[in-house]
C-alpha cells in the first residue's frame, strides 16, 4: 500500500487558472510538509502542518494555499497560476517529536506544468 | 547560514567502483538523512543518523554523522547500474527549527 499518495501525478494547465494538488497518509504521522522542486532539482520546504496546524510557512507567494482537513491529509491549492509555479510538487510526512523533525517520507510528487 | 554544501554535484563511475560523497555547512545539526532520487520518483530514505560520529550502514550504504555535526558523508561500495539517481543530504538544524535543509544533490551516473 502506498504510504504518501499524492493526486495528480501530472497538472497541465494555463496561466491564471487555479488548480489543487491532494496528498494523504496512511502511517499516522501527525506532521505533513509542501516541497516544491525546480528545475535543478533543488528541494525548498513551503509548508508544513502538525495536527492540522501551520507551522512552517516559508517565504511563499499567497496565492498558495495549503489546507489540512485532517492530520492524514493536507492540499494545496494554487490561485492564478504563473509560469514559475511549474515544478514538481513534493508531499511528504513525518512524526512529531518535540519540535525535533523524525524522518520525513516523500510522495511520488506532482509535476505542475503551466503554459 | 543554512545552506547545506552537497559534493560532488555529479558523478561518473564505473559499476563495481566505490562512491563518496559529503554534505558540509557552517551550521549545527541535530539530524543528518541520506535520500536517493529516481527519476519521476519522491526521494526514499536512504540512511537516518541522530548522534554526532553515528556511523550507520544499510547493504552497500554506509554514512556518518561529523563528529562536529555540520557534516555528514554518505559512500556506496561496489556500485551497480541501480544505484544511479540523484542523492541528496537533508539535515536538521539545531535551534528547534523543525523544518528539513536539502543539499542540491550529486547526482550519480553508473556504466556497466
């Protein structure tokens, strides 16, 4: 069974449009992080949630929206999409520990493309 | 600052060759991880190391946690074409911050 799950695996779309990417975990992790991937593979952290709680929002443009409905489930959603937003979009979880990151599983990504 | 110094950034090798690589910063660590990354894949969790001079092998891989904790190296003995893909360190920064650093990865190349 797949431990992260992320839909869609591919996202074509136009500029300006919105659009939402979905991820679930089945390890009852209670942490839950948004990475985003460029082109040179460079992983950057944007978001992450405790039991449903912001708690890492990195220096992101807010048209990004995450939203976690529950510990096992956080989206994101994307207002107005620009060309820079293309990349691969990285779900990933985690246990809590006391503010002490436990090691983080990864989704098998999401690849925006706009055009 | 917080910038994890991965290298090499590639590498070209033949297989049965043994690989090396090490991620460096002028910063503290609590917790070093190894991924590797295939292609159209998540990274997957290679190696965890939690203790400064933690040594920790798995199969082929093994990596240790710097003595100094702003360093980590990760070597893979007797390389197989499988293991080609893009590794990448992430660590932990102290100071409570519960966000994970990457470094930009080395990406290996293995010919049969």
């Amino acid at each position: 069974d797949t431990a992260v799950s992320q839909t869609p695996k591919y996202l074509v779309t136009q500029m300006g449009n919105d659009k939402s990417i979905k991820c679930e975990q089945n390890l009852g992790h209670d942490t839950m992080y948004w990475y985003k991937q460029d082109s040179k593979k460079f992983l950057k952290i944007m978001f992450s949630y405790n039991n449903k709680e912001l708690i890492i929002n990195e220096t992101v443009p807010n048209r990004f929206s995450p939203k976690s409905p529950d510990k096992a489930h956080l989206n994101l959603h994307i207002n107005s999409l620009e060309l820079g937003d293309s990349a691969v979009y990285f779900c990933a979880s985690s246990l809590w520990n006391s503010g002490i990151t436990d090691t983080q599983y990864f989704g098998p990504g999401t690849r925006l493309t706009v055009l | 600052g917080q910038q994890l110094n991965q290298s090499p950034q590639s590498m070209f090798i033949q297989e049965g060759e043994d690989v090396s690589m090490n991620c460096t910063s002028s910063s503290i660590f609590n917790t070093w991880l190894w991924y590797k990354q295939e292609p159209g894949e998540g990274p997957v969790l290679l190696i965890a190391l939690y203790k400064a001079g933690e040594l920790t092998s798995n199969g082929r891989l093994t990596a240790q946690f710097g003595i100094t904790r702003k360093d980590s190296f990760l070597n893979i003995s007797a390389s197989i074409p499988s293991d080609v893909g893009i590794y990448f360190c992430a660590g932990q920064l102290e100071g409570g911050s519960e966000k994970l650093v990457f470094g930009k990865g080395t990406k290996l190349t293995v010919n049969p």
